[in-house]
C-alpha cells in the first residue's frame, strides 16, 4: 500500500518541505552521481553515511564490511563521523530509495510544516532525524554498516500527522496480483498499519542469534523517528497556525453539517 495524496489542504506554500527535497535530489544527483558511478555512490555512503560501530568504537579501526562486488566499508576514526547523524539524512542508495522516501515526505510532510511554520518545520525535522539515527545506534551498537536515507526523519513526520490528522482522508494506491485501486482511508488507519509493520519487522533484530552485519533496512530508525515525530509535534506546533487551519477545514465541511 502506497500514500499518493491526502485531502487535508494548506493554508501556505510549503516553501521548506520542497527546500528539504531539493536537497536531498541535490545531493543524490550531485555528490553521489545520481547512482550512476558505482565507486561515487559507494564513497558517499562510507563517509557519509551513519556506522554505529564508528560512533561507539565497538569495531577495531580498518574492520570491513563488503558492500559490493569488490568494494568495501572500512571502520575509521575521522571526525566528520559525528556529523553523520545528519548526512546521512540527505543520502539515499537508489533511484527507489529517493523516490519512495519522496512521496511519503510529500504526501504528509506539506501540512506538518503548515502547521509549524518553515523554521520550527526544520528543527523539528532534523531532530526527528537525529533521535532515529540514535535508535538504530542503540539497537545496533557493533554494526559497521553504513546507514542512509531520510526515512527516520519522514517517520517524524509520520507521527506528527498521526496527532494532528488522524481523521483526514489519505489515497492509497493498493495492489495485489492483478487488482490496482486508489483507496481513500482515514490516516490514523494507514499509519499505524504502517507502524505496526515496522515493528514487526524491527523485532527479530533484537534477537540476540541475528547476526550484527546485515545490510537490512534500520527500521527501529523509522520506529524510534515515528514515536519521537509523536511526542514532539505539539512543543513545535504553532497555535495560531493549527487554529487556521481548523477554521479552513470547518468552513470547507460546514455543508456536511445537520442544519
């Protein structure tokens, strides 16, 4: 199932959301060749990407970790591994990746933003994206495998939309075999089904037989991004914003109202 829009209008531009887009295209096609360059794409993703076992010191430094036919990751000590909590944000590993974490970020991030205006939108972004990035270090000490993408940030956004829309209507394009339909559901279903797959999925990885090097997705990232986009949304949001908002969504329902 696949969120391609939401019946829950803006009052503003979303002027940051498609800044944050831009920038991580921007940086997909411009530092990391747009996928294109095995050894660009590769290079990005080791020195820019998030490996826990580099924050923690939990591997000895030159530990490798293949990555590809005949590249590897190695472990090493540089001090621009502390700012990969946020670079890693902006990096994706394909044309699929970037894409999908587009849509979502799309489809939900517009009305997050418009109820928090541009620079607290931002923060609130960012911060959703570092507690993620935390997560999955703290479920994933010794891994020395680089972690990238937006998806624990766009997970905040998730969450956020959860509080602040869980009755607005969003499409879902669903598909099984044959059987292609756009389904209009309330957003608190589609979001805790997509929630409850992700802890699903995140659980075998605490299973102390599963082995530390895996090149799977980090979903604890997405299920601590989602909790975290939760619980802080209401410190961001703007009162005066959320209440215009109601006001647009009150007068633009008004005539589904008994009389």
């Amino acid at each position: 199932m696949i969120p391609i829009s939401d019946d829950n209008p803006t009052l503003h531009t979303p002027w940051m959301t498609w800044a944050i887009l831009g920038a991580m295209f921007a940086t997909w096609i411009f530092v990391q060749g747009a996928g294109f360059e095995e050894l660009r794409l590769a290079a990005s993703v080791c020195n820019l990407g998030m490996v826990p076992a580099e924050l923690l010191h939990t591997r000895p430094i030159g530990f490798a970790v293949p990555i590809g036919e005949g590249l590897a990751c190695r472990v090493d000590n540089q001090s621009i591994n502390w700012l990969t909590p946020i670079t890693s944000m902006f990096l994706h590993g394909s044309w699929g990746h970037i894409l999908g974490n587009a849509l979502f970020f799309y489809v939900f991030g517009n009305n997050i933003e418009d109820s928090m205006g541009p620079g607290r939108f931002l923060v609130f972004y960012l911060l959703c994206g570092v507690v993620a990035a935390g997560v999955h270090v703290l479920t994933s000490p010794a891994s020395p495998v680089p972690t990238v993408g937006a998806s624990g940030a766009i997970s905040g956004i998730l969450g956020a939309y959860l509080v602040l829309y869980p009755h607005a209507r969003v499409n879902i394009l669903f598909f099984f075999i044959i059987f292609i339909r756009v389904i209009p559901v309330p957003a608190w279903m589609a979001l805790l089904w997509w929630f409850g797959w992700q802890l699903i999925a995140a659980l075998p990885q605490l299973s102390p037989l599963n082995p530390e090097i895996t090149g799977g997705v980090a979903v604890w990232a997405h299920v601590g991004g989602f909790v975290a986009g939760a619980a802080l949304v209401k410190l961001f949001e703007n009162p005066v914003l959320v209440a215009k908002r109601k006001l647009l969504h009150d007068t633009q329902y008004s005539h589904l109202l008994p009389s």
